[in-house]
C-alpha cells in the first residue's frame, strides 16, 4: 500500500496484472460467475440460514472489518454459479448444447 493522497484519508493500491499478449495454442479457460442465474431470494434465504452476521465494530480495527465483511460476501458468492469463458472472454458451448436443444431452452 501506499501512503495516502495529498491531505485525504484514503490510500493507494497498486496491482500488477500479469497479462500477456502472446496467442497461446492451448485455450486459457477461466470459470466467471453468472450472477443473473441466482435470485435475490435465494442470496436472501441463504444469507440468513448460513452467515453469522453479528459482529462488534468497536472492538474491530478498519482491516478486521474489512475482513469480516469480505469474508460474508465471499461464503456468498461461493454459491453462485459459474460458467467456463475463454481468453477472449467468450463462453466456450458445452458440446452437449446443440441448437435444437437451444431453441427448446428460448422457448421455455
């Protein structure tokens, strides 16, 4: 981290992305989460039984709570499904889903 931004509280972060432009002859396959295949009902419901959202924020420092907050949010996000994407960011198609099974799947 850096030190804060003229006479404001907030700091700096510095991330390093290791992108590479090279074509690669093997795909690179990375699994991205579709939220808009989970309800808000469901984050609700689940939410509620599954995480404890008691906790005392003045005998947490600003990093603790961070902390705590990030790790409810990510025991939610585990829930959602994912979806296998390509480099480009593109789905890759299950080679089951044919285009009549997709006609059938708009239709519903």
């Amino acid at each position: 981290m850096k030190s804060p931004l003229g006479k404001s509280d907030h700091s700096c972060i510095k991330v390093d992305l290791g992108v590479s432009s090279g074509n690669s002859s093997v795909p690179n396959v990375s699994n991205k989460q579709k939220w808009c295949k989970i309800t808000n009902d469901e984050i609700l419901d689940f939410s509620i039984k599954n995480i404890d959202w008691n906790f005392s924020c003045d005998q947490l420092n600003a990093e603790d709570m961070l902390r705590e907050i990030s790790d409810k949010l990510k025991e939610i996000s585990d829930i959602v499904h994912t979806m296998p994407y390509d480099s480009s960011n593109v789905p890759i198609k299950l080679p089951w889903y044919t285009s009549a099974l997709k006609r059938k799947h708009q239709k519903k």
